[in-house]
C-alpha cells in the first residue's frame, strides 16, 4: 500500500486576451479496487463552477467556462491517493484458443476494433512471430508488451498528440501515449479487448520511465478477472506506482484537459507534475508545449485549448 500526494498544474498563456473559454477535464481519479481517493481539491482561474457527470466510459468529467476576457487559465488539481500492491498470481492464464469473445458487450466490441492502418505487413509479422494460440492470455499480452519495450526507444519531444501508429512504427521512438497506442492496436488484433489508460506514474525506487508525470498505459480484459494494466514503456503490469485518471478508446477519450477559446492570439502550454511521499521526498516534471498562432487577421473564431503529450 501507498500513499500518494499529486500536484497537477495545467496553464495557459495567451499573447493577448481571449474570451469565452469553454473547457472540459478529467484529472478526477477514478475510484478502484486499486485506488482509493482520500482527498482532492481543484482550484480554476475566476473561480467558475464546474459541472460533474459521467461519460460513456465511467469517468468523471467536469465541464466549465470564463467568459470574461483573461490572458490566462489555470487549472490546478491536488490530490491525496492511496493505491495497493497488484498480484501477479491472480491473473488468470488460460490458452489463448480457449478465449471467447463476449459478443453482448458492446464496450468490449468496440475496444477490440482494429483502427486502418497502413503497416499491415508489420502487424502480420508481429502475430506471426508472437502469438501462440497455446499461450496463456497473461503471459501472451505481457510478450506483446515487452516486444514494444524491446524494440521502440524512448525519446522526449519527437512525437505529439497526433502522432499516428504508422509513424511511430517508421521511426520507432516515442512515449508513452505512442507506446500505449501501437500495444492497443497488437492486442486488438488478437482479439482481446483493451483500453487506453490515463494518469499518473508515481516514481520508485528502481526509477521507470515517465515517473513524477502525467503518463498513459494500456488495460486488456482478462476472461474470469476484468481488467489488468500493462505498462509497455517501463515492461511492467501496471500496480501501486500506477495512479488512473481516465480510460476509453484512445488518448482522445482520456484528454486531461481539452477546450476552446475565441480569440486570436498566440499561447503557450505548461503542464506541471509533482508527486509527494509520505515521507516528504518529493519528484517533479515540468512539460512546456509552445503553442503557433492558430488563425491571421482580425477574425474572432473558436480555437482550440490542447493539452501536452503524456510521457
């Protein structure tokens, strides 16, 4: 068991005033077998209220706006979590041929739909080297994880949020976003039903790639158990150091914070990320995404607010 405290700090800056900023975020922690959340608070730029409900995929949303004129928004999130340890023996290991697919669930069909991609050849060759209908779905979802670990680089700023499967496969680098997107893919593919998850990777002794960050990982079904993560950037399934914010289909379905602005005006991203143990010692991340100039000319439009890359 572990106990957690979470900084979270979204900003953004604007080069001149904007107005009418309709948001939505989900930095809300879920509530889990594996998590309990024993605080949060949230604190916006002018105080706005924040509307609560629940999307298609069962996590907490909050919605607000500013209409006022502002050259800045601030969204901060505070929280206190306690996560416990993940058991590796309860994972259920029958053969792959012996999976059934659950038809009536209609979530479950829609996470296992393969996206169109043009790497099929790279695919077929995957299956055709990794899977093993013989193989037990635990030990066959960790070997297509590790394959990813094994065979991607992880670099910082080579990729961004739009960055697809195929050019991922091309250049065979990125983060975890990119990692998280190419194991869902694999596992779909196979038939196993799989989700992207967001959230937070909270640093350990070992030290894991993207820790003290916001971060992205893969959940895959597991017949007789539910869900399970798999984190492909650090070859591990996903456990105490593992703190979930959202889950759904892709990183669109689990955007931290997302938005728009009217207004032209140039702005900037920060995201800041510190992780608090009980102790004190405390890791921080700081993640600036310089933002162009979305529109030219004196037009008013509605322009995006975007959220950075998960590490």
């Amino acid at each position: 068991m572990s106990v957690f405290n979470i900084h979270h700090i979204t900003r953004y800056e604007y080069e001149r005033p904007v107005k009418e900023s309709v948001n939505e975020i989900k930095i809300f922690p879920l509530s889990l077998p594996t998590q309990q959340v024993v605080e949060h608070s949230l604190q916006i730029t002018g105080d706005p209220e924040v509307f609560l409900f629940t999307d298609y995929w069962g996590n907490k949303v909050g919605s607000f706006s500013i209409a006022a004129p502002h050259q800045q928004l601030t969204i901060e999130s505070k929280v206190l979590v306690d996560t416990k340890a993940f058991d590796i023996k309860a994972l259920p290991n029958i053969p792959m041929r012996k999976v059934v697919q659950e038809k009536n669930n209609l979530q479950h069909l829609q996470l296992v739909t393969i996206s169109k991609v043009k790497s099929i050849d790279w695919f077929n060759h995957i299956h055709a080297n990794l899977y093993a209908k013989d193989q037990g779905i635990a030990d066959q979802i960790f070997k297509y994880s590790e394959y990813v670990f094994n065979n991607f680089r992880y670099i910082k700023g080579i990729t961004t949020i739009e960055t697809t499967v195929d050019e991922l496969i091309e250049q065979q680098a990125g983060v975890c976003q990119d990692f998280s997107h190419l194991l869902l893919e694999m596992l779909r593919r196979i038939k196993i039903p799989a989700r992207y998850v967001s959230g937070y990777i909270c640093p350990n002794k070992n030290g894991m790639r993207g820790e003290g960050a916001t971060h992205a990982w893969v959940e895959a079904y597991l017949p007789g158990y539910g869900w399970a993560g798999i984190d492909p950037t650090n070859n591990c399934w996903a456990g105490s150091h593992h703190v979930t914010l959202a889950t759904g289909r892709d990183f669109a379905d689990c955007t931290p914070v997302k938005g728009l602005f009217k207004g032209n005006a140039k702005h900037a991203l920060s995201v800041y990320v510190s992780v608090g143990y009980e102790d004190g010692v405390v890791f921080e991340e700081m993640n600036n995404v310089k933002m162009e100039k979305i529109a030219e000319g004196n037009t008013t439009g509605l322009f995006n607010n975007f959220t950075a890359q998960q590490q």
